[in-house]
C-alpha cells in the first residue's frame, strides 16, 4: 500500500470518527427533549410512530441507548432518526447507520406514507404543507434512481443519505401530528419550523441527485489490478471527499474541507485529477459560508488548486473572482491572504485581470498594499503588477491611485520583492501613455527609482521603468538628479536585461552634442563596447546603437579607438543573419573607426571583408561604402610593400 494511500485513508477514517461523538451527543440530547412532545402525538395518524418513539425513549431514556426488540426494529428506528439533523448525517460516516443500503431504503420507503399523510391532513398553513407534500412526492422517484444503481450497496455515502432522508421524514410526520391539535406553539415558530422542513426536504432531493451524478458510486466497484489497487482507492477516498463537499448542511462539510486540504498537501495530484465542476463550484459557495474559519479554509484550497496551474479558467467560470474580491477586501487576517495569493495567481491571465478589474477589484489591492504584512502586501502589488501589464486598465489603476501607492512601495516597501513589483507596475503605466509618465515624474518617482538602482544590484524592472521616463524630463534636470552615475552602476553591476535597459535610456537622453559629451565623461564607452558581447540579440543591438549615437562625439570616437575590444565586438556583429539586428549600427560605427589605418588593419584582421561582401549583396545600408575603404586600404598596403 502507498503512503499517499495510507494518508489519505487516515484523514477520512480521523474526519470519521471525529464527528461519530459529535452525532452521538447530538441524537441523545435530541430524544430527551423530544420525548414530552412525542408521547402526546400517540393515537393519530402516524400511532406506529409514536408508539415507537416513546418506547425508545423509555428504553434508551437518560442518554443510555437502550437496544430496540428484533420485531420492532422497523418502528423503533424513527426514534433514533427522529434525534438526528440533516446537517449530522453527513458527518456520521464513522459508525455506519444501523442496517445495509437495502435495510435503510426500507425503513425510508415506510416512514414515507405517515409522512404524506401528515402533510395532506394538516390543518393551518395550507400553501405551506401542499409545497411539503409536493416535495414529499418526489421523494419515491429519487429513491428508485439511488437504489437501482448497481453500486447502491457499497457505498457509505447512500446509508447517510438514507439515514437523512428517514430522519426528514419523521420529523414531517411530527409536524403534520402537530398541526391538527390545538397549537401548543406560536403561528411564527410552527412557520419556522415548516420552512426548514421544506428546506431540509430540498436539501435531500438535491443530494441524491448530486449522488448518483458525482461518480463515487461507480468508483466503489471498479475493477483494477493488484498493483494499481492502492493508487485506486486513495483515489476513490479522494472522490468521496469532494462528493461531501456537495452534499449536506455547511457545518457537516467542516471536516470534508479538513480532509480534502490534508489530500491536497499530500497528494495533490489525485486530488486534481478527480476534480470537476462541481466540486469546484462547491468550494467557491463556501467563499461565502457564515462561519469565518470555513471561509479561510476554502480560500485556502482554491488558492492551492490556483497555485497548481490547472484549473484558472475553472475558477473563474464557476465565479470565483467576487467572493475572493470581498474575502481580500473585509476577510480575516487568513482568509486575506489566501485571497489576495489566489488573485494573483489569476490575474497572470489578461482575461482574468480585465475581470478582476472589472469587478471593482482595484480598491482593495490597493488599500492591502497600503495596511497589509508582508506576504499579503507583496501578493497584492504582485497582483496590480500584472493588472497593468494590460494596457486597456491602466487609466483605471491611475484613477485608483496607483502611481502614488507605488512611489511609496519603493520608498518604504516592507520586502524588496514588493519593491521589485512596483518597479514593474511603474514600468508597465509608463510604457506607452504620456500621461502617467507626467504623473510619475510630478508625483517624485525618478527619485524613487533612483534611489532604488543604488542598491547593489539594480533591478531590470526599475531601469525600464527609468528609461521610460527620460523623455519626459530635461536634460539638465537627468543630470542634476544624478541619473548618468545610476546608469554607469547599472551598465557594471546589473543584469544583460537591466544593461540593455540603461544601454536604450542612454539613446534616449543622447540627443546632444553636450549630453554626449556627459555619458562619456561619465565612463560609459568601455561598458557600452562591453556590452556588445551579450548574448542576447536584444542587448547586442542597443549597445551598437547607443555606441554609433555617441561616436559622433569627437572625445568618445577616441575612446573607442583605443579600446582594443571596440573593432573585433563591432566586426561580429557584421554576420548577416536576419537574426543579427545589430549590423547596421556596426557598420554606421566601423565608418567612422575606418579613417584611422590600424583600425582598418584590425577590421581586416577580424573577417570584415568577407561580412561586407554578402552584405553588399544584401544592400544593407554603408555596407559597400566601408567594404570599398577597407579594400582601398588593402590595395594601398600591398604596393607599399613592394
């Protein structure tokens, strides 16, 4: 036997007999308070009940649980169901309700006619008890779709069903005894106490529909090999669990839920293979249980299913995305969380993030990333980060307030990985609207950026997000905030995608002779020559470009001659492949190297010649300009020799 068997035999069989005391407590208690009421109702229309009921009380009175006689066994057995609720039934699974599947459909299938009975012969409240005995008519019919499956007798889950459908029953003989005496009760109790009957008669319609449906049933008899015996039936346990999830009262799924987190963290793959629709919808309708801990327990195991990958579109289909909007809005400090994860993981999705979006899911990741702890806090800017990575929302993150929000991440963010997303978010607002890049820069974020880049290792997020903003500030104004020093850090110290960053913010800025002039002052030559090594394409081409930007700056074309990495980088960077993007600014950069004769010498040493051929061919602009200098030059060098 597996070990996730065995786990997950041991969580069904400890949710079991947890809730056999629980019930046990529950019936006893029940049967004394009962007993009063049941003596009275002797002599009417359901006289074999109560008869039966007042001699159970007798025997078993005080809590003892005295053993009904062989031959009144059938009517002796109302009592015992008369003490249990519907919402206990489901959680009884532990100690099997008395009898086989075919014993308890028996004992149902009696109880059914007093009930009818009760129901038409009432007096009072007569709208009320012709719905009742309507329900009560479609209670054959779901007991012959339940028993005529060929799995009917194999299952605990039928005998619970039964026991709750028996225990309805009764309790709809005693109320319709009741409503033809003089009212010991008031009219607003008796309704109270109808309107749960037809709920609990709804109730047990709808759970044996849902049972026959679930597959559980089947899945008791199907025949596997011995060595795939184990997997099977941790498998079927799995299946039982999430049938409960639809079946029965919420308190009695407190423990389901338990059980199906533990098969979640043991054996998570089971669980999702035997995961459908329903069980989905299920969980999203305990997003909004009454009982705080039920809520939290939910949000935690749809926030597992949504960390899985496998089921978003589940999630969402089934109306998920609300109930985690308000739970992430006013849920407790758990549920939040649980919340505000699962959103995020959901919102990687641009359809999903357009809903969320939608359904006025702004406010609060905003206000969590404002008063939440850490792992909420980052969880949330996370999630507004890939809300803005959809352009069509972020007029509607800017009207929320978010600008400011992340300004104030990046001052004072609680974790650097919150940081990191404000950074993103920042980048993602100002990647192509003018007007938050305007209201970035007036809200004080270059110098938060700025800020953050002095950190040992600037992030890639932080210098797009910089590079975004370049032109919508003066040059003096870059220079005077300090900006050059920040790129030079970053073209030294940051990743290929944060160097390629700085490298394109550097052409940016690069419009005039005197910000030229600045950028090589500052060191950034020998970086950028660096920089053309990159294995990224991408990283490649910006360098050469800023490169060819800055060489018209007579002070950093001389510093290129000198590097002696400068004309062998720029001559690879001559492969004509449609890949090489970089050529063109390679060649822009050669011409102006070419007028020095060891630099010709080098190109020409390098392969340049052969590079410049095909891309002559190609008609890649300056191509055959430079290959006529090199073969002039080489031409001038072979008859100096002689």
């Amino acid at each position: 036997m597996s070990p996730n068997h065995t786990r997950g035999t041991a969580a069904a069989y400890s949710y079991k007999r947890a809730a056999a005391a629980e019930v046990d407590g529950r019936v006893r208690g029940w049967c004394r308070a009962a007993e009063a009421v049941l003596t009275l109702v002797a002599g009417l229309a359901v006289l074999a009940i109560g008869v039966a009921l007042t001699g159970r009380e007798t025997a078993g009175g005080g809590g003892e649980g005295g053993r009904t006689g062989g031959g009144d066994h059938k009517v002796g057995c109302c009592s015992y169901y008369q003490g249990m609720s519907l919402q206990n039934c489901t959680a009884a699974a532990a100690d099997p309700p008395a009898g086989t599947a075919e014993e308890l459909l028996e004992r149902a299938r009696e109880l059914l006619p007093a009930a009818l009975d009760s129901a038409r012969a009432a007096t009072g409240f007569g709208a009320r008890w012709k719905a009742i005995a309507a329900r009560l008519e479609r209670v054959p019919p779901c007991l012959s779709d339940l028993s005529s499956h060929p799995c009917f007798s194999k299952n605990s889950l039928c005998r619970e069903l039964l026991q709750s459908v028996a225990v309805t029953l009764a309790e709809a003989a005693e109320l319709g005894a009741r409503c033809r005496e003089p009212p010991r009760a008031g009219k607003l109790q008796m309704q109270s106490d109808l309107d749960a009957l037809a709920g609990k008669l709804d109730l047990n319609l709808r759970d044996c529909l849902l049972l026959v449906k679930t597959g559980v049933l089947s899945d008791a008899t199907v025949p596997v090999p011995p060595s795939e015996a184990a997997a099977t039936v941790a498998q079927t346990d799995v299946r039982e669990l999430l049938a409960r999830l639809q079946i029965g009262h919420a308190e009695a799924k407190h423990r389901v839920v338990d059980g199906l987190l533990d098969a979640l963290r043991e054996d998570e793959k089971s669980v999702l293979s035997a995961l459908g629709r329903g069980n989905v919808a299920s969980l999203v309708q305990l997003l909004t249980a009454t009982a705080p801990k039920m809520r939290e327990k939910a949000a935690t195991i749809l926030c597992l299913l949504a960390e899985s990958g496998s089921c978003e579109g589940l999630l969402v289909s089934e109306g998920a995305l609300p109930p985690l909007i308000r739970l992430a809005e006013s849920g407790s400090f758990v549920g939040r969380e649980k919340a505000v994860i699962t959103l995020q993981r959901l919102s990687m999705s641009p359809d999903i993030a357009r809903a969320i979006v939608g359904h006025s899911g702004v406010r609060p990741l905003i206000d969590i990333c404002q008063t939440g702890d850490s792992i909420s806090q980052s969880a949330a800017v996370c999630t507004l980060k890939n809300l803005s990575a959809v352009p069509e929302v972020r007029q509607v993150l800017a009207e929320e307030g978010i600008v400011r929000v992340m300004i104030k991440l990046l001052d004072c963010g609680v974790v650097l990985g919150s940081k990191e997303y404000a950074a993103e978010c920042l980048q993602n607002l100002t990647s192509s609207n003018d007007s938050l890049r305007r209201a970035v820069v007036s809200e004080g974020g270059l110098r938060s950026l700025l800020a953050y880049l002095d950190g040992p290792l600037p992030q890639e997020s932080a210098v797009g997000a910089l590079r975004n903003l370049v032109c919508a500030v003066s040059p003096d104004s870059l220079v005077s905030i300090g900006v050059l020093p920040r790129l030079v850090h970053v073209l030294r110290d940051g990743s290929v995608g944060a160097q390629q960053a700085a490298a394109a913010s550097i052409c940016k800025i690069s419009s005039s002779t005197d910000m030229k002039r600045l950028v090589g002052e500052h060191g950034c030559m020998p970086l950028l020559v660096r920089l053309l090594e990159a294995k990224s394409n991408g990283a490649r081409e910006v360098a050469a470009q800023a490169v060819a930007s800055l060489m018209s700056c007579p002070p950093n074309a001389r510093d290129i001659k000198k590097d002696e990495k400068s004309v062998p980088n720029l001559v690879q960077l001559l492969e004509p492949s449609p890949q090489n993007t970089a050529k063109k600014y390679a060649i822009s950069s050669l011409l102006s190297l070419s007028a020095s004769k060891r630099c010709r010498k080098m190109m020409i040493s390098h392969g340049a010649i052969g590079y410049l051929k095909k891309l002559s061919e190609m008609d890649v602009a300056g191509a055959k300009k430079l290959l006529e200098k090199l073969e002039r030059g080489k031409l001038r060098n072979l008859f100096s020799r002689k």
